[in-house]
C-alpha cells in the first residue's frame, strides 16, 4: 500500500557550493538529481511534487509547486509554506533532493512513530537532526509564517514552537548530502 502523504522533494535551494544547480546534476541511470528521487519513491507515495523556485529551471515533467512569489529567499520553510498552501494537505512528507540514500522505508520508520501526534516527525541520525528527512503537519503554518516574516530560517526556532520527535536512526550514511563537486564526484565514483 502506498504511502498517502505527499512527498516533496525540496529542489529550490541556490546549490552556492555546488557552482551549478544541483537538482539538474546526472545521478545514476537519471539524467537529473531530481528524476532519481521521483523515480526512486514513486513506486512507494500516491503523490509526488518537487518543491522549487521557478519550475522552468526543469526540462521534465513532474509536479512542481513554486515557492509562493511573495517571498524572495531561498529557505526549506518557504517551500513549507508553499507546499501546504497550494495542496491543503494535513500532512507532508519532505525530503532534500540531495539526500539519495533516504528512502521510503524510512520515512515509514517516521510513520510509525506518530502515535502521539505530533506536529513534526524529524530523523535524527547519529550527528545530529534532519530537518529536510522528516514529516510535517499543518499546525505548523502559523509558526512558520511568524518566522519566515522575521527571516529566522533555522529549524531550531521552529521546533522550539511545535511539538516535534526526533526519531533516531543507527545509520549515517543515508543523510549524505551532495553539497560541493567534491563529494558529487565521490557519490557517483562509488
């Protein structure tokens, strides 16, 4: 059965360290960063969208939700805003386009937790949380809002204003991120 939460994927980001759009980088047998993710969880959520700026910086087919355009930063919270605007969803899953090795049994592992519900389900990995490897309820918008008006991006501040669990997960290597060219061409060495 498969998962009926949306799933966003997160591909709005500068990609400052990268040099070039990160999303758009050949990954496996993908021609992009973005198809990978789309093609890896698809099989697993009724709905996918990826979450951007501007969808025109895509040469593929997908369901894309821009980041609204009153706000000009670049920030996961605007693309939360975004997400929970334009599908009135009470819940979504959310994942960085950078992240290859998350996948759908984990975000099952954060599923299962939610017996008290709560307002964020976040992964924790051994080093620390995963704000953009979690799932997020509605009754987050307000908070988020208030933030985004203040420019306080940092998920800290929001999780000190919603209930949140932190989920743990033994394994580091399933939040690597592609962040520099360096660590791309390692990941696809491998």
């Amino acid at each position: 059965m498969k998962i009926s939460h949306p799933l966003i994927i997160f591909a709005g980001g500068k990609s400052s360290r990268m040099g070039k759009n990160k999303a758009l980088l050949p990954f496996k047998n993908s021609p992009t960063l973005t198809e990978y993710q789309i093609e890896k969880f698809a099989p697993f959520f009724e709905n996918i969208y990826v979450g951007c700026k501007d969808k025109r910086d895509f040469n593929f087919k997908a369901n894309f939700i821009e980041d609204s355009s009153i706000y000009d930063d670049f920030a996961p919270h605007i693309g939360l805003i975004s997400a929970f605007e334009r599908l009135e969803k009470d819940t979504l899953c959310v994942i960085s386009v950078d992240t290859p090795f998350f996948k759908a049994e984990h975000f099952q592992k954060l599923i299962n937790e939610d017996r008290e519900n709560f307002d964020a389900l976040v992964a924790q990995s051994p080093t620390g949380y995963q704000p953009l490897c979690a799932i997020y309820k509605i009754n987050i918008l307000t908070s988020l809002r208030k933030l985004v008006a203040k420019r306080r991006y940092r998920f800290k501040y929001l999780y000190e204003k919603i209930s949140v669990k932190f989920v743990p997960f033994e394994e580091e290597d399933i939040f690597t991120n592609i962040n520099t060219p360096a660590q791309y061409e390692k990941i696809i060495s491998q």
